[in-house]
C-alpha cells in the first residue's frame, strides 16, 4: 500500500485514484474507514477490492571505518496483495451500520546482503510488519444532510525481524531482538466523524481516531521501547469537496498522524548509543517525527455509467537525518503520490474500480547518523512505490 510514514495513503481504490482523499467525499462502502459519518449517504453496497503494490528499498553506508561505502537492495520481497472489503446498510430513520476490513499499514524490508554484516550481523536482514483493521460502524444523520458515525476499530498486527542479532547486546532482553519468527498482537481504538452538506456546491468532513491500544510483542520485548509496546498512532483530519458544473467534483484533505507519541516509533535511536538499552521503558525507537499529510485531487463524471479521477497527495517526512542508521529497516521516507483512477457503473447496480499509483523515489541521506563507537560515517535510505487496485461493487436496495 502507498505509505504515509507506514499508513496506507487512503483506503479503498475509489479514494486512492483521487490522491488518497475521502473524509469529505465518500465513494464507496470502504469510505467509512476514513470518515464513520459516511455511512448514511452511501445507500446499500458492498464493495470488495484487491491491491498490488510494489516498494523499491534501499539503503546505502558511506564514510563508514567498519567497512567500504555500499548500496544495499531491501526488496528482497518484491510484491505485496493486499485485500479489503466493506458494507454499508441504511437502517431508516437516518441511520446506517457498516463494517471495513482493510490494511492500515505496514512496513516490509528484505536485504539479502546484510547492511549491519560489518558491524558483526549475520544472515539476511529485515522486518515484516503487517496491520489489520476490522472496523463496524454506525451512523446517524442528526439533521438534513449532517451526520455524525463512530468506528470500533479491531487491530491484528504481526512482526518479524531477522538478521540484526548484533543489537541483542544493546537490549534489556537480548534474547528477544532478532529471528523470533512471527509474532501477533491484538488491539483496539475508536474513530469518530461528521460529514456535512454545507450548501449544493460544498461538502465538509472531519475525523479523529485515537491511538489504538495493543498488545506488546513479546518475542520482540527486547527490540521495541516499553517491552515490546507498539500502539498504531492517533490521527485527525478535516476535508472539503466542492462540487462544480458538469459532473466535476474538486476535494482537499489535510490529515495529521502522531507517530511520535508512540514510544517504539518516535523516540530517537540516539539514546541507545548514549546507554538506555532496547526495550526499556521509554526507550530508543526509530525517531519518526508526525507526519502531516496534504490531499488534492478531481473527480468527473463523464457519462452516466463512466468517471475518472487523478490527485496527489503529499506528506511531511517522518525520518530525520540524524536517525537513518535504524530506519535501514524501516525506510518509511515517500513523500509524493501521483493517482489516477476510474469507475464504471451498470444500471443493475455493478460498479467495477481501478487506480493507479506513482510515488517517486525519496531519499534521506545521513547526517552524522553512523555512531563513533560503529565507525561514524553515514547511512542513506531511499523508498519508490508503484501500486495498482482493482474493486467490485454492488449497489442494491433503496435508501
């Protein structure tokens, strides 16, 4: 999925061809993942859809005394098939339920020549990290054309890491850093919206979804702060969509995401080199700062059964120079996303959606990133990310 930090860049092909936007203009059942509110102005449909993305990781050391300058490939694992599904059901009265099931995130590494090998690491090297949420949904329209919806948001997440066993002398538990095999936790949170109708032409939204309170990791107790702590972070964001002459539609979105108020993600690795071991309590992390995400893109609806859409979506950069030597693992550093997409609807209710995504090649190059007592110097990482989704919906029943 194309990345904002490690969330997905909007949810559902409908709203990923438009730059990832859908707070204020809901297409499809999945928009209730973005915005509950949704539910009660998207009828009865089920829409269920599939992704193929492709990452291109790689990260480089340079100046470094350990070892000669290098490049190394982290896409080992090269394609990633990402399925999604979601319902919407008008219960009357201005009410609505749904449910989403869809990736929220995640991060995969694959570096068949080990990065850290010079360092004394052994084997390939890499994490998987993978983020599911199952979100129902209930919404009411508490005046002509405002509503309000609330998400119950169920997260699966699995880790694995490998290949990075020389930081187990650097952890509290070195015995759960590295090559632990899969390891699962559960959590939860919420999310709340409001969509309002504001006039003909105009179209606000507004979401807020708290952190989500998962379990710890406990093969991996000893690599991430507070024992194996790892929460998906709060995030909020409002939206706008004006709807023009002839069939076109203009949206903007802007979404914050609190990756530093998770300990495991956005404290800074600096502090294990300056002695607080791995896996202690508020302990090093990957130093991610929050990521502010700006969306715009344009929908027009050609012909009754025919629309297409392109946007572009741009996010802050969560990894600073000073931090890199760990983000080997976790390159999170895409910044812009090109989408296109289109629909085509038969009168029998069918709807079938594609969309395409460009997100060039970022690169964060170190600074005073490699510690002295590792042989100073400096690690680059870069990230590229091309992705292609295709969706089948059903339109049925009456409002």
């Amino acid at each position: 999925m194309a990345t904002d930090g490690y969330f997905s860049n909007g949810i559902g092909p409908q709203a990923k061809g438009i730059g990832g936007a859908a707070i204020a203009y809901p297409k499809d059942s999945l928009a209730i993942a973005s915005n509950p509110a949704s539910a009660t102005v998207l009828g009865n449909r089920v829409d269920i859809g599939v992704e193929w993305f492709r990452p291109d990781r790689e990260a480089s050391i340079n100046g470094n005394l350990a070892g000669p300058d290098q490049t190394f490939d982290g896409s080992g694992k090269e394609d990633f098939f990402i399925p999604e599904i979601g319902y919407v059901q008008q219960i009357g009265n201005g009410l609505a339920v749904g449910i989403a099931v869809y990736g929220n995130g995640g991060m995969n590494t694959t570096y068949e020549q080990n990065p850290y090998a010079r360092f004394g690491a052994t084997g390939e090297a890499g994490v998987n990290f993978e983020q599911l949420f199952v979100s129902p949904v209930i919404a009411y329209e508490v005046a002509p054309g405002h509503s309000i919806g609330v998400s119950f948001n169920l997260a699966y997440q699995r880790f694995n890491a490998k290949g990075i066993g020389l930081f187990a002398g650097f952890s509290q538990d070195p015995a759960h850093v590295s090559n632990q095999g899969n390891d699962d936790a559960f959590g939860y949170g919420f999310r709340i919206g409001y969509l309002g109708q504001i006039t003909p032409w105009l179209t606000v939204g507004a979401t807020y979804q708290s952190k989500t309170w998962a379990e710890e990791f406990d093969k991996y107790a000893g690599l991430f702060a507070d024992q194996g702590d790892f929460d998906a972070p709060a995030n909020y964001g409002v939206g706008v969509a004006f709807h023009a002459p002839h069939g076109v539609d203009l949206v903007g979105e802007i979404q914050q995401i609190e990756y530093s108020d998770v300990s495991a993600v956005g404290n800074s690795v600096n502090s294990l080199f300056a002695g607080k071991p791995l896996g202690s309590s508020d302990g090093p992390g990957f130093g991610w700062d929050d990521v502010t995400v700006f969306r715009l893109g344009a929908n027009y609806q050609i012909t009754p059964e025919w629309q297409i859409r392109g946007g572009w979506a741009y996010a802050t950069q969560p990894v600073q120079e000073g931090e890199t030597f760990f983000n080997i693992l976790a390159p999170g550093v895409v910044q812009h996303h090109f989408t296109l997409g289109a629909t085509w609807s038969a009168p029998s209710g069918l709807e079938v959606s594609a969309y395409g995504l460009y997100a060039p090649k970022t690169t964060v190059e170190g600074e005073n990133s490699i510690p002295a007592s590792f042989g100073g110097g400096n690690a680059d990482v870069s990230l590229s990310e091309v992705a292609f989704g295709l969706q089948v919906g059903w339109k049925f029943g009456a409002r």
